[in-house]
C-alpha cells in the first residue's frame, strides 16, 4: 500500500475539515492540518479525527505548503496536497490503495461544484493538477495566486479526481474572490516589475500548464475588460457551459466573467494610482490592495522545486 501523507491547510474550516479528513482516513498514514489562526472548531474537529495539527502565520498558500512541507522532510511515501473543502472520489482511493506508479507525481482531475451541482462543461470540469507527489521530489511553485506543485521527474496521470464542494454561502464565495482578485494584480504587476522571487514557469504538462501558457500569451495580450467578455463567450458558448444547470450556469458568469473583469478593474484601479502619484508599484499595492508585499512573504527556499 502506498504510504501517504495529506496536507490541509485551515483558516476557519470546521464546516469542511471533517469531510475532508474522513475522505482520505483509508488511504492515508498521516493527516497533516496546518493552521493559520482558526477561531471555530476547527483545530478542535481535526484532531479528534486523528490529524496532526501545526500552526504557522498565514502568509500565502505557496508558503503556507511550503512550510508544511519542511515540517514532514524526510517522511517516505507520497504527499497529497488537499484543500479543506474538497474530497477524494472513491476511484482515487481505489488507485492511491492500489500503488502508485514509478514516478515522481501525478495528476488527477478536479472537478468544481458550485452551490451544491458539478461544473459539467465550460472546459472546467476536471482539470488535471498536480497533486500527489514523492515527498522531496515536489514543492510549490512561489505565486501569490494560481500557485501549482511542480516536480522535475517523470508524472502520471490518473483516473480518479479530487472534488471541491465549498458548502459556505455565496456572499462568502464572492469576499473570497474580491481577495483572490487583488492576489492576482499583485502576480500581474509582479510579473512586469519583477517585485519579488516568483516563478513564471509553466506548472508542467498538465491542464494547469496551458492555461498558464493561455493566460501569459494569449489572455495578457488583449485589452483589459475587453478580455473578460472574450473568455466568457469562450467558455459559455464554445465549451458548452449554457449546458450546465442553474447552479453551474451561475459558476460560469461569476467566476469566467465577473471574476475577471474585477481583476481588470482592480489592476487599472492600482495603474492610475502610480500614474496620478508617481509611485512605484509596491506603494500602489499597499494603499489601493492592502496588501503589503515588502518584506516578501515567499523566501528564496520557496523558489525550488
């Protein structure tokens, strides 16, 4: 049997931690959640399923897992990078209980529901991301948003898929997207400025890898806001999301077009700031984003991969 560690990282998850514990409690050896400062239960549900539970100051996701891993160096087996609100479909299970292969990682697909119904078109339905890999033969890439785990070996894709069944409500949803569209201006202006230690390579092979390529080659070269309309009619019409149900169909405007044209409108909002005071990009993040990027949160440990 294949011995395997989960990572889940937690901040307030105690309507999902145990759903997700539970998801992988027969395949996995050892649980481990790392914490950045709960004030529910859920510390309190995670450990009395049996998880180990650490504690570090939230700085990014790419750090946070990072940190994580330096705390299980030298673990053998296999690591599984699992959010707090997704689960393991039994399938995976299956694979992961059976061995396996001789690589240095793999990808599973992973499929998103929203408000309680799969994403079934749309080209966002079971993405393959890499997610399980050798324990020291992985790390995650350093970005403040779309972070990946990258690998040097050989990789595998698998049959099984990982699932993300957020069950907050949907003004919950929308904080958290407001937050990840600031992330993303911040990885934009990075990106042009060179702001911090970040990597920019593709994520590997998988579905991540070109929409990666998409978004630096494609996506970036047409005009802001502009290109939010473009993706959606891409998505909604071309891949078939007018197919999904309500639910879903909700998923697609939000998260393929109000979600994207927010980080438009946020990055223009940043822009004219440096244009109208003359300052340089970290002062504009920190008044217009607040968000603070000096020191940088992502050391150069975090670069290697």
């Amino acid at each position: 049997m294949t011995q395997l560690t989960v990572i889940i990282l937690t901040q307030d998850e105690a309507k999902h931690i145990a759903r997700a514990i539970r998801s992988v409690s027969d395949v996995a050896q050892r649980v481990v959640v790392v914490d950045s400062g709960s004030t529910d239960a859920t510390v309190q549900i995670a450990a009395s399923l049996g998880a180990e539970v650490l504690y570090n100051p939230w700085t990014t996701h790419a750090a946070q897992f990072n940190w994580a891993l330096d705390q299980i160096a030298g673990t053998p087996g296999w690591v599984l990078r699992l959010d707090a609100d997704e689960v393991i479909t039994n399938e995976l299970a299956s694979e992961v209980a059976a061995g396996l292969p001789d690589v240095d990682g793999c990808y599973v697909g992973r499929g998103i529901k929203f408000m309680g119904q799969l994403v079934r078109h749309g080209g966002v339905c079971a993405v393959a991301t890499l997610r399980l890999f050798r324990n020291g033969r992985g790390r995650c890439e350093a970005r403040w948003m779309d972070e990946h785990i990258v690998v040097d070996g050989p990789t595998a894709h698998l049959r099984g898929r990982i699932i993300d069944d957020n069950r907050n409500p949907l003004d919950w949803w929308v904080a958290k997207h407001i937050g990840y569209a600031s992330r993303e201006v911040v990885d934009v202006l990075n990106y042009e400025y060179g702001l911090l230690p970040t990597s920019h390579e593709l994520p590997g092979h998988g579905g991540a890898a070109v929409k990666r390529w998409v978004k630096l080659h494609l996506y970036a070269l047409m005009p802001a806001g502009f290109r939010a309309g473009i993706y959606f009619a891409y998505r909604y019409v071309l891949r078939g999301g007018f197919r999904d149900g309500p639910q879903a169909r909700a998923f697609h405007v939000l998260q393929g077009f109000w979600y994207r044209y927010l980080v438009d409108v946020k990055l223009a909002e940043v822009r004219r700031y440096m244009a109208s005071r003359n300052a340089p990009p970290v002062d504009a993040i920190r008044d217009v984003l607040g968000i603070e990027i000096n020191p940088p949160p992502l050391h150069s440990k975090d670069t290697a991969a």
